[in-house]
C-alpha cells in the first residue's frame, strides 16, 4: 500500500482542509438563518402593530357608536364585536 493511496504524500497539504470548507457552509447558513430569523421577527413585530391599530379602531367605532339607538347602529356593534347581525 502506498501512501498516496491515501493522501499521505507531499502533496497533500496542498489540498483544501475539508473542515475549512465547512465552516464556510456553515457561516453561510447560519448567516442565512440568522437572516430569515430577523425577518419573521419584522413581519411577526409589523402584524403586531396592524393588530393593535385595527383594535384601536375598532375601539373607536364602537365609541361613536355608543349612544345610538338606530337599526343600523346595533348591526355595526355586532359586526365589530364578531357578533351575527
């Protein structure tokens, strides 16, 4: 058996360290993750602020609303309050 067979020769060091390559990968990836990680946050932290705006509105409405005695007024309230009509 030589020992070229199994990279052992001079030339071997030459050759790229196959643990070199995968810390490459591996930054890669984590870079990745790290960057799709960031951007649920953003769009999780962006839904958030929608949902507090949307309830304020509603908030809103139903405080306009108060008060009012009409068909029309009561059917809103329900609407708003995720009540059938």
């Amino acid at each position: 058996m030589s020992s070229c067979r199994y990279g052992l020769n001079a030339g071997a060091a030459a050759v790229a360290h196959p643990i070199g390559r995968f810390r490459i990968i591996r930054t890669r990836t984590n870079r990745q993750l790290n960057t799709a990680i960031q951007e649920l946050h953003d769009r999780a932290e962006s839904e958030r602020r929608w949902r507090l705006t949307t309830e304020q509105r509603i908030e809103r409405a139903l405080a306009l609303l108060e008060g009012q005695d009409t068909d029309l007024a009561a059917r809103l309230r329900a609407v708003l309050q995720g009540d059938q009509p």
